[in-house]
C-alpha cells in the first residue's frame, strides 16, 4: 500500500484482511442471501488498483474500512501506514477479487446397490451399473492373481565370475540382460569363483525366498526398504501363513513353496528408519492370543489373523460357528453411484481374516500416505500423539488448499437441519476436503472457528437426538446411541440421506479436529474401524439377550425349548416376526445346527436388521476419511477422537460411588479403594480417565447431570460401583458395563493395583480375555 502524499509504503500482508473474513462475492446479493453451499475460487484477473481518502480522525496504524470496485461492492480493511493520516491519499493493491458459485444441481441423489429403492435412494441406471459389473470383474481378476497358490515360475540366474582383488563384503560392478548392477561379494566366496545371481526385477517379484549360501546374493534395497530374515516354525507346510512381529508391527508371512521348518525366508517392508542394516534378523516376540491386524508381505495388504502365543494363527476358516474364536470384520465394496458426487457400495459380514484394506494412502495413482508412517504412527503409545500425527495427515496432506478453492455454508438458523443436509449433500467427496466458513444468515458474526463448532454441536444433537426417530438410547447405557431398526417408520422419504449425512459430518469433524454431540455403541466404532465382531459384542446393547443365547450352549436337548430361526422385532409397539434365515420360521433349533442359530442372530443384531442405514453411515465417512489412517487407533481411541475426552468430576464420581463384595463394610475408607481413587485422582491423565470410564460403562460420555444419574441396562439409576473380590477368582479388575461396575481385587500393595488397572484399561480394546 502507497500513499500518494508521503510514498510511505506498508506490505499488503499486514494491511488487507483476506476474503477469509472481508471479502464481498462477485456474485449477486441477491443469490448469496440464499442457503446453501458455495465454491470460492481466486479470479482469473490479475491484482486490482484503487486510490482511496483515510478517513478524517484515523492515527497511523488504526485499521479502517473503505468500499472499491465496481459499485463500490468490495469491502478492504486497512491498517493505515506510520506516515499517514487522516485526509491522506493511499494507492491500494488488491489481490484478485474471489469468486464465489453456488453448487449447481442441488442435492446428489444415492444410488441404491441392492436394486431396491426408497429412503431417498434412487434404482441404478443400466449404463451405471454395466460399469460396476465390469470394474468387479477386473478386481475378482487380480484377485485370483494376487491370491494363487500356484509356485512361481523358476527365476532366470546368471553366472558372474568375482574380479581379482575382490573380497567378501566389497562390491563389484557386472552387466547382466542388459543393465549394469552391483553385486556384494558373499561371505565364503573369493576371487576367480562363480557366482549365481538374478537381477533386482526378478528378486523384487518374489516377496519371499530362501536364505542361500555361498552361491546366493542379495542385492541392495532402496532406502526406504527393510530386508528381515526369520526362521519358519515346526509345523508351518509350505502355503500355510503365520504371524510374527517385525519393526514394532505384526507380519502375515506365507510359506514358500519348498522351503521347510527351520529353513530362513526373507521379505522387505517399507519402514521410517532409512539407517537400518541391510538385513535384520527376527525373533519370535510374545504375541497374547486374540484378533490382531497383520501386514501381509505379499500384497502389503492390512488384515487380520487370530494368534496364539507362539505366532501361529489359528484357523478359523471352519464351517462351525465357534463363540469363542469365530468373528467377523465388515466388507464395504465402493461402487459408482448415478451421480458422480455421491458414490454408492454393497455392505456385507464376512470373515474376520478374509478381509483386507489398504496399508497405504493413495490419490490419483500418487501415494500421499506411505505404510511406513502409518505403522510408525501405531507404534505411538499415547492417544494425543496419534491424534496429532492424524490431524497432521489431515491438514497437510490431504486438505485442499485455501487458494485452491474453499466453500462457503450458508444456513438459516431456523432451519438448521434442512439446510445443512441440502449443503452438504451437493458436495462432492473433493469438497468435503476443502476448507469451510459457516455462516447464520441474518447474524452479522463472521466464522473465525466459533461457527464451525457450533454447527458440529447443533446438527448432531438434532441428529441423534431420540426423537428424531434415527437413533435410540443403548439398553446398557443411556449415553451410547444405537441405530433405529425402525427409522424408516420415523422418516420413510429420506431416512437414509440422514444416515449419509450423518456419516460425512462425523467424518468432516475428524478431519478438522471438531468434536460431535453423539456417542455411539461399541460395535459401531468397531465397524467404522473394520475392527472384528464376535458373539461377545452381543452383550453391550442387550445383555439379557445375550445372556439367553448363551446359556442355549449349556443345554442338552434344545428341542425342548421350541426354538426356530426367526426373531420378534417391536416396530413402535407392533411385533413382527424376522426370519433369520430363508424359511426361518419353519426351521427348528436343534443342537445341531444351534452353531448356525448363533451365528445368524449375531450377524443379525451386529448388522443385517440395520444394514441399510450402517452402509450409508460408512459412505458418507469414507467419502472424507481414507480408511487406512484409521488403522492406528482402536475402537476406545476412536470415540475420543469425535467426542473429545469428557470433562470428568472426580469428586462428583467419588460421591455418587457404591462399594459391594470385599469392600461393603469399609467402603471408601478400605485401604485398596483409597489406593484406587488416589491412582485415579492423582496419577491418571485425562486419556487413562476416559478410558477408565469406557472400561467400566462402556462409553466416555458423562450424563449431563452428572454420576448421580448414571443408568443401567434396565433404564434405572444405578450408580458406579467398585466390588472387592479376591485375587484367586480374577487376576486383573474386570468390568461389567451393563451394570456400571468394576471388580476390583484386593491386592497387597498400591504399585500392583497400579500395574494391573493400567494393563486392564490399556487392553481392554484388544478383546483379549485376561480371566
């Protein structure tokens, strides 16, 4: 900025507020009075000139408002330069005036993949769904490639003779099929004798071999590569799998043809530390029985396997279901939906261990996330430093650039609900990345943060609201919300563009660090996580429910109990009959196919009775978030993350505290409770206290009046409650969320009480069984 008086000269930076907050459209008042959502992108023009008066009174360096352009429609804050005054002349230069559009079509339809319309679905066109069949047909292709059990074929070896001068450990140049290489000489191996070698295309093909000797060389990786060498267990026969843990990560390792227990494979992983030695021999490490995600170095793919101790999986590929080791991860298919904007996918239960996603990030064919740093990230211990490596990711990796182009929300206050959905909804999964202002129309406040935050909290407090008729209070848990089966009754038009809806505001919040109003069940993080689900999972939402299937595995002649595969819903006071399986209703349960019984109701209240409403939850997520990001943190990690860690009275939890068991006469002055709420009060941070709250209730959310209104599963008050037990009934405190309560042994001194709640709280996400 000049002015014409003095030539004093202020940097633009520092005296022209940006369209962030001042800037007017050029688009009509008219239009831009309107709800909806809006691009705003920089103008093709270059930067524009104007001659303006400071305002009579104005001391140097106050910050005044003057009107430019066309009709004086622009607004330009400047700070006026030392050697000015009032009355004085300035020439301003002004960066190119932002343009500001309405999103054109309105809101983007979903496309139903299930064939069936309704909800706010629309069928799928013929050209549409001709492409979806086509693109399926390329990935069942690649997948038959990718997991063929057929031996490679044999790899074409060159003979090289070592120069003279030449040692082991030094290297050497050679030219082979027409590209020159460096070989590292092998130990044993000296100057004038031959030796075999393939070149780094053909080593790069094959994920895995064998650890050769004299005769075997191993080219260099790339920096950015890790070779590790492990010894096969006893027992593992060439094509089957087991697990080990390499670079603080577990690994899926397959057995190559022809090589046999105590033989050496060696395969390369991506890692963070490029000071690494060229090859690093692996132990096995402890590995605690459950699910655990893996890598698998064939595909670098991300899945999960059962362990035992000794790194073998467990097989689970059986035909019987099995409570105790069976479980099942989500499988969502992404298809291309009628409207570009707005992509559509096919839900289903599968397997736990036969589904895969993604260990990396990828956009436009371009890797912005590499598996190196996501596994690098899961090695954090901490909660924030996860969250902050997240919104790091976030920010600036996957953000669009303000000057790219950001948008404008504009909604009435008065109709919060309706016009957001119409804004969002017009949004392609591009936009949903950019950077967004909110504005109330008729209030004069301008979106510095504050507005965002408050759209957040305002829509998902409609949203999961009970009375919206989308969402129903958890029968364990008052705080934790479960999704309606019967939310077409409450909303038959467009009941699953809320779903949608719902699932891009979670998923925009995470991605700019906001906070939502709604905590959900367990299992629904979990299903957001693609963590698995087994017939445990059942007991949160309906404990008396679970608790009758499970004790139908006790009984000797389930016959009698007149049992057949359908289950009764109540649809807002009217009973209907399910069936659970085709012809349900006619089939009986015999302890035959009881395994079968089990399984159908698990994958029926885990799932199918809300599948339509859960497949466009995930949607309208992953249309923001890339799912492999997610897999660092667990499913306690992700409820923090979109409700933020719950503001916790210690003193009000103490009070409104009953003490049963080992601990009814004492109460809170037994020597172990002190020791609790001294651990708790003095040494937890705000992470282990959330989590300590998540252990024993199943949720981090606080009633908004406090514990004394903590309910049970049966709706009634029922305060939290630590129970005494002793040692020889269970090692470590376990927790019974339906009933808010926490069995806390009594242990001996204050540092074991510490060392067991630590790892209790701390494993509690694995679903490992420390009884």
């Amino acid at each position: 900025i000049s002015s014409t008086v003095n030539s004093s000269v202020v940097t633009a930076a520092s005296s022209i507020n940006t369209e962030q907050s001042s800037a007017s459209s050029t688009v009509a008042a008219t239009a831009l009075s309107r709800p909806g959502a809006y691009s705003v992108t920089r103008s093709d023009q270059g930067s524009q000139v104007f001659r303006v008066q400071i305002p009579l009174g104005v001391q140097p360096g106050q910050v005044f408002e003057v009107l430019c352009g066309p009709g004086n429609s622009r607004s330009v804050r400047v700070r006026c330069p030392n050697q000015s005054r009032g009355g004085n002349y300035l020439q301003l230069t002004v960066p190119p005036e932002p343009l500001t559009r309405a999103q054109m079509g309105g809101m983007a339809a979903l496309t139903s993949a299930t064939g069936q319309g309704g909800g706010g679905q629309v069928r799928m066109l013929s050209e549409v769904l001709q492409r979806n069949i086509e693109q399926q047909e390329v990935e069942r292709d690649d997948n038959m490639l990718n997991n063929s059990t057929a031996p490679p074929a044999p790899p074409t070896t060159y003979m090289v003779t070592v120069p003279q001068g030449i040692r082991p450990g030094m290297q050497f140049a050679v030219d082979v099929a027409g590209q020159r290489m460096m070989v590292t000489c092998p130990a044993g191996v000296q100057a004038g004798m031959n030796l075999r070698i393939q070149t780094p295309e053909q080593q790069q093909q094959q994920s895995l071999h064998s650890s050769g000797g004299a005769n075997s060389s191993t080219t260099s990786s790339s920096t950015s590569m890790q070779m590790f060498e492990v010894i096969v267990p006893a027992g593992v026969m060439p094509g089957q799998s087991f697990s080990l843990l390499a670079n603080g990560q577990r690994v899926l390792v397959t057995c190559p043809p022809n090589i046999l227990p105590g033989q050496a494979v060696r395969f390369n992983l991506p890692i963070a530390d490029k000071s690494a030695p060229p090859i690093k021999q692996l132990e096995y490490e402890d590995i605690p029985d459950g699910w655990a995600r893996t890598i698998r170095v064939s595909d670098m793919k991300i899945q999960w396997v059962k362990t035992k101790n000794d790194g073998d999986t467990v097989d689970t590929q059986t035909t019987t279901f099995d409570v105790k080791n069976s479980a099942y991860t989500r499988k969502l298919r992404f298809l291309e939906g009628n409207d570009p904007r707005m992509r559509t996918g096919l839900l289903e239960l599968v397997p736990a261990n036969q589904s895969s996603i993604d260990s990396s990030v990828q956009r436009n064919g371009k890797q912005i996330v590499s598996y190196a740093e996501i596994a690098a990230a899961h090695d954090k211990k901490k909660f924030e430093d996860k969250a902050e490596w997240f919104q790091m990711i976030c920010r600036d990796r996957l953000r669009i650039e303000w000057n790219e182009g950001h948008m404008k929300i504009k909604i009435r206050r008065a109709h919060l609900l309706h016009d957001s959905i119409e804004a969002v909804m017009s949004l392609s999964p591009t936009d949903m990345r950019k950077i967004w202002r909110f504005e109330f129309l008729g209030e004069v406040a301008i979106d510095a943060g504050g507005l965002q935050r408050e759209w957040f909290q305002l829509v998902t407090e409609q949203l999961f609201d009970p009375d919206m008729g989308l969402w129903l209070p958890s029968a364990s848990n008052q705080m934790a919300m479960r999704i309606n089966p019967a939310s077409e009754i409450s909303c038959p038009e467009n009941h699953l563009i809320y779903f949608r809806f719902l699932g891009r505001v979670l998923g925009k919040a995470m991605f700019d660090g906001q906070i939502v109003a709604g905590h959900m069940v367990r299992h629904l993080y979990k299903h957001v996580l693609g963590w698995p689900i087994t017939f445990e999972d059942l007991e949160i939402p309906d404990e008396s429910y679970y608790n009758s299937l499970k004790s139908l595995t006790g009984m000797d002649n389930i016959a009698d109990m007149c049992l057949d595969f359908t289950f009764l819903e109540n649809d807002l006071g009217e009973n209907r009959s399910v069936d659970l399986i085709e012809n349900g209703s006619n089939i009986d349960v015999t302890n035959e196919n009881l395994p079968l019984f089990l399984e159908v109701n698990m994958k029926y209240h885990m799932m199918e009775r809300v599948k339509p409403q859960l497949n466009e939850l995930l949607l309208g997520f992953f249309d923001v978030i890339p799912e492999p990001l997610l897999t660092v943190f667990d499913f306690q990690e992700l409820e923090l993350l979109m409700c933020g860690l719950p503001k916790i009275d210690i003193e009000d939890w103490k009070r409104h505290t009953d003490y049963r068991g080992q601990f009814e006469r004492t109460g809170s002055d037994d020597r172990v409770v002190k020791w609790f709420w001294e651990i708790v009060t003095e040494e937890f941070d705000h992470e282990q206290r959330a989590r300590l709250l998540q252990f024993s209730t199943g949720t981090s959310g606080v009633p908004s009046r406090g514990f004394s209104v903590l309910q049970s599963n049966d709706g009634k008050i029922r305060k939290f409650c630590i129970e005494g037990i002793k040692k020889e009934i269970s090692l470590y405190p376990r927790s019974h969320t339906c009933f808010n309560r926490i069995d806390l042994p009594v242990y001996s001194s204050k540092n074991e009480l510490r060392e067991k709640l630590k790892v209790a709280i701390e494993s509690s996400a694995t679903g490992f069984d420390m009884e």
